[in-house]
C-alpha cells in the first residue's frame, strides 16, 4: 500500500471517530439512550492452533428512548452524495435483517461539503441501483454536525 494511501485512510478513520463522538454528544444532549456495537473476534483454528480473527460488527449503534429502538450505521462522506459504490452490501443486509423485526434502521451520515447530517432508512439506501447516488436532500435532515438531532430517526417512524 502506497504511502499516501495509508495517511487517506488514517485520515478517513479520524473523520469517523470524530463523527461518532459528536453522534454519542448528540444523544446525550437530547437524551437518547445508545450502545455502541464494537468490532470483536471470534476463535479459528488455522494450521491446528486457535487464532483469534478481527470481525467487522453489522453496524455501530442501537439508540433507544421511551421504549423506541432503532439501529443506526454512522458513515462520513466529502461531497454531497452517498453512492452506490460506497454501500457495503453486507452491511445493508444486516440492517435490513433487524428492520424486517421492526426496528427502524439506517445510515446517519455526515455530508462534509454541505456540512449537514442525514439519516437514510435502510431500504431508501438498498434501493440504490449501479451507478446511481442519493443526494443530502433526499433524505431525512437531523440538523449541523454540531448539533443535530437524533430523536427526529425515532419520531420518523412513527409516522
């Protein structure tokens, strides 16, 4: 891997963090309940000795208040479009499996050019075709990356 692949992605992975410590402080702020879903590992045996091996979890977070649940994907993008080419189709699928028990989910995205964030429900983004995008207006607007407000995913499905 070149160089300045590595520090794109170091860089990337510093974007998300800080976005998923401003998700937490607005859950806080408006007083909705989250767990973060850590990445773990499960036990192989490889070659005949047990090996630990680094697994991706389906995504980051169940947020909950007033007996209301919905598990939600943080991403961050530069522009101002989500493309198909940036869906993790085993990601989607996952979030799809919890939304078909009936438990809202999506992706909260942080759309840096605009600097707006966005929530997509889960089918809105599986429905993405090859080549195709979904703009920051084309979903539902929680607010700036500052302050933004989660409680309006958990209203959304009430609706």
């Amino acid at each position: 891997m070149k160089t300045s692949n590595q520090i794109r992605g170091k860089k990337a992975k510093a974007v998300g963090r800080t976005f998923e410590e401003l998700f937490e402080i607005n859950c806080l702020h408006h007083g909705i309940g989250f767990k973060k879903i850590h990445d773990g590992c499960h036990r192989a045996y490889i070659n005949g000795k047990l090996r630990l091996i680094p697994r991706k979890q389906p995504f980051d977070y169940f947020i909950f208040r007033n007996r209301l649940v919905a598990s939600i994907d943080t991403k961050t993008v530069q522009g101002n479009t989500f493309t198909y080419t940036q869906c993790d189709q085993k990601q989607l699928e996952h979030l799809r499996d919890v939304a078909e028990q009936g438990i809202p989910s999506g992706l909260v995205i942080w759309f840096r050019e605009v600097d707006c964030v966005v929530f997509f429900d889960v089918y809105q983004v599986l429905n993405l075709k090859s080549r195709s995008s979904l703009s920051y207006r084309d979903g539902l607007y929680l607010g700036k990356p500052t302050e933004f407000n989660i409680e309006l995913i958990l209203k959304w499905h009430l609706l």
